[in-house]
C-alpha cells in the first residue's frame, strides 16, 4: 500500500477516535426516561447506563404489593436501559455514516 495511502487511513482512524469520544461525552450526558404502571414508576437513565432518578408514586407506597412495586420498579429501570442503548446505537449509526464507514462495522 503506498504510503500516502496509509497516511490518509491513519488520518481518517485518528478522525474516527476522536468523533467517538465525542460521542461518549454526549451521550453521556443525555438521559432518557421510561415509566410503568401507568406512570406510578418512572426511571430516567443516562447515555452511560446510570440510573439518575427513580420516582415513586406516593399512592404505590400506601399499597401492600411489595412485589407488584419491585415489578414496576424493574420494568421502568429496564425501558429507561433499553432508550438508552437505542440512542447510542442511533448516534454510532450518525457517526459511522458522517464517517463513510459501513453501519456493521461498529
């Protein structure tokens, strides 16, 4: 491979890294949000996979059903979880694109 080939790949690699740590550093600080039972949980999430807030109805906590509240609680972590995978893969499949890169490839 001729040299200023190489030049150009390891430049576009360079490229490459640094939009990725700029996308990490976005979606690290965005957050998505996902509820259930009708709204009486609702968890929000980072782009980094945190859980930030948790809120609970106060009328659940009058309830006797532990398990229906550890259920609701469960469900909303694991929606907000699943919003937070779907916008990275969507800002990845931007990056990629911007980049010339096929989509498989990240």
């Amino acid at each position: 491979m001729p040299n200023g080939k190489m030049g150009k790949i390891f430049k576009q690699m360079q490229k490459m890294q640094s939009e990725m740590m700029k996308l990490q550093e976005e979606v690290s600080s965005r957050t998505v949000e996902a509820s259930s039972g009708g709204g009486a949980v609702r968890a929000v999430v980072s782009g980094a996979k945190e859980l930030l807030e948790l809120k609970l109805d106060p009328q659940l906590l009058q309830e006797e059903d532990v398990e229906m509240l550890q259920d609701l609680i469960i469900s909303a972590v694991n929606e907000a979880l699943r919003q937070a995978d779907k916008m990275v893969s969507e800002k990845m499949q931007k990056l990629s694109g911007s980049l010339g890169l096929p989509k498989d490839l990240l």
